[in-house]
C-alpha cells in the first residue's frame, strides 16, 4: 500500500452534469488526484432512489464517466468505476443499517427537501441514501471526501457512523473529513441565487450544464437573476452578483476582491459577459472530449472494469473485517 492518504467521492448519474457539480466537485478532485490515493465513483445506485428512465440511467452513467475523463480524472492515477459494479457498496450499506437511527435519518435536510419533490412516493431507498453513501465511503478507509458544502451533513453522518461502529467493536473504519473548498462550494442557481444550482431544477435556466454550447451559456448567463443595487460588489445582499463573482474566481484562480475591482465603474451586463466567456472557455475542451469519449464504449468500459477491479479488492478486505467484527461466520 501507497503513503498516501485516500480520497473518495462520487456524483449521481441523475442527469447531465452542472458548473456547479464540477466547480464543487469535479475541478476539486483533478488537483487532488495528484496527491491522493483517489477513488471516484459514479453512484448508480443512488441515482434510482427517485424514479428513473432505465435507458436514461443507461446514458447518464456513461456519460459522467465521459465527463469525469474529460475533465482531467486520470484513469492512470485514480480509480474510475460504477457503483453498482462492486456488490460490497450494498453489502456494507446493509450491515451500517443496522447501526443507524431513524431520528437520524429524518433529520437528512436533502431527505426532507427531495422528500417534498416526490410526495407520494418517497420511498425506503431515499430516506436510507445517506447510509449507502456512508458504506461507499468507509468501504475504502477513506481519508478525505471532496464534495460540495451541501454533502456537509451527510459527511458528519457517515463520521458518526463509523465512530459508533469502531466504539462498538474495534477500530475498523477510518474517520473521513470533509474536504470543501472556500471558492465554489455552492454554486447557486441562476434563476434564484438563493438556492444551489442543481440538476434536477424544473428551470433549465438555471443551471449550466457540461454539454451546454457557447450561446445556450452565454444566453442563460444574460439572464441571470442579479439584484436592483446597480453596483458590482461581493456580499451576501447581492447573491446573484456574489456568484457570477464566485464562477469567475474559481475558475480563473483571481480572488474576488481582484475582480470587484476590475469591475469598478461597469454595469451587471458586462459581469454576465464576462462571466460567460470565461466559463464557456473552460467548458468548451470538456464538452468536445466528453462528446468524443461518449462515441467510444469500448474505451470506457475498459476504464470502468478496471477501476471496478481495483475498487473491489479494497472493498471485499473492508467488508470481510465487518463481517467478522459482527459476528458472521465464515465461509471459508
Ligand atoms: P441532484 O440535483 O440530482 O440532487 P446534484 O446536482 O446535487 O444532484 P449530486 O450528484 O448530488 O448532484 O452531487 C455531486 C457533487 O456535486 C457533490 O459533491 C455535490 O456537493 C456537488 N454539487 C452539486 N451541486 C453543487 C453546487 N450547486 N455547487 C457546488 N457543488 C455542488
Ligand atoms: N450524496 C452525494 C453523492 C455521493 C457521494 C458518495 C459523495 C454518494 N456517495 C460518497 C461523496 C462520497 C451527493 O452529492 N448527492
């Protein structure tokens, strides 16, 4: 085994990818790769605790995967692979249920707000969500967990998990930390800069998304919702300026001072221009390699198989150790 520390994380394949899961996620993980022992998963299973299209399922699995490549992941320096690929994920999930609360779970702000999307049809898989991600996490003695800051929660409750379980038996999981970036840890929507932009927004004006062309970014960054200040400045009363300052900054590595500044004496209009010509520059390598990269199966599915292989032989040591702390018999 490397020195180096591990790194987990993983997006739902619940439809194309937005700025905001690669300036929270993705742009996070491509530097890190460099340093970490790095794992990154497209959590399949996750994805159909709301209703899904299986074909679309289908294509959005291979089109993260696509997306992941084409950002910079390295299938030579980290782990690439589905889910649904390493039955340990669902196995560990099962043997963590058993040490998980319903208050807890209940308490889930992304379960009470996805919740009220699905009424009528909320089901065991969306409220039990957060202890698979718990297993995928713990399943690779993950050190540190790249995400957004709306994954905080959940992040405590895996934490929790694990600490209960080695006070329980033995030290068996290592504790994960957060890893959430000051710049881009929540991108909010366009439309209501109040709320994050998210994938499965009803209001495609919203978000950017990954595949977006040139002038579908540059038309929803026009309309961007700001504020009547009439002035450029970076504070929590101007939400909608505060994040096209934001984009810009983690993209362009600038603070936001520096472009409170270069702004000075100019009007929103220019902001969004500005904002869309710098995001539609770092989109556009990734939107053409992803379209590439999604035509040739065969390349991904060499990449997927391998990273699953790799994935599993961590995965079955992890589990076989749970299984034995609790008290299953072996079969061998
Ligand atoms: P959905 O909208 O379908 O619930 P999502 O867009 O929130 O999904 P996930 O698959 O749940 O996407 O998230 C993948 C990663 O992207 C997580 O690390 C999450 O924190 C991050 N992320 C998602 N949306 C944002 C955002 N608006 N800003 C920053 N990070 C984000
Ligand atoms: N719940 C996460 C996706 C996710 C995840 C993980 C992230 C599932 N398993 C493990 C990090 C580590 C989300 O972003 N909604």
């Amino acid at each position: 085994m490397s020195e180096k520390k591990t790194i987990f994380s993983g997006i739902q394949p619940s439809g194309a990818l937005t700025l905001g899961n690669y300036l929270g996620a993705i742009k996070n993980w491509v530097e890190l790769q460099e340093d970490y022992h790095s794992i990154f998963c497209i959590v399949d299973m996750h994805a159909i605790t709301v209703p899904k299209e299986p074909k679309d399922l289908r294509h959005n699995t291979l089109e993260v995967l696509s997306n992941y490549i084409a950002s910079g992941l390295d299938p030579d320096k980290a782990t690439l692979f589905i889910q649904s690929h390493v039955s340990a994920h669902a196995e560990l999930a099962w043997v963590l249920n058993c040490f998980s609360y319903f208050g807890e779970l209940g308490r889930m702000t992304q379960f009470k707000d996805k919740s009220k999307k699905n009424e009528g049809n909320i089901t065991a898989g969306l409220f039990d969500y957060p202890v698979l991600m718990a297993a995928d996490i713990l399943l690779y003695q993950t050190d540190l967990v790249p995400v957004g800051e709306d994954q905080r929660q959940h992040l405590e409750l895996s934490r929790d998990i694990a600490q209960r379980f080695n006070n329980r038996f033995s030290p068996t999981f290592v504790v994960p930390e957060p890893y959430i970036s000051k710049i881009g840890a929540k991108v909010m929507s366009l439309q209501d800069p109040l709320s994050k932009m998210s994938k499965s927004d009803d209001n495609d004006n919203s978000y950017i998304l990954l595949n977006d062309k040139p002038d579908d970014i540059l038309r929803k960054f026009k309309r961007a919702v700001t504020d009547s200040v009439g002035v450029i400045g970076y504070n929590t009363e101007q939400p909608g300026v505060k994040n096209l300052i934001d984009i810009c900054s983690k993209i362009t590595g600038e603070s936001a001072e520096a472009i409170v500044q270069k702004f000075e004496n100019k009007g929103y209009a220019e902001l969004k221009q500005t904002t869309a010509e710098i995001v539609i520059e770092e989109l556009r390598p990734i939107r053409e390699e992803s379209e590439k990269l999604l035509k040739d199966k065969e390349y991904l599915q060499r990449i997927y198989q391998k990273g699953a292989e790799k994935a599993e032989d961590v995965g079955r040591k992890t589990l076989r150790k749970v299984y034995k702390k609790v008290g299953f018999v072996s079969r061998y």
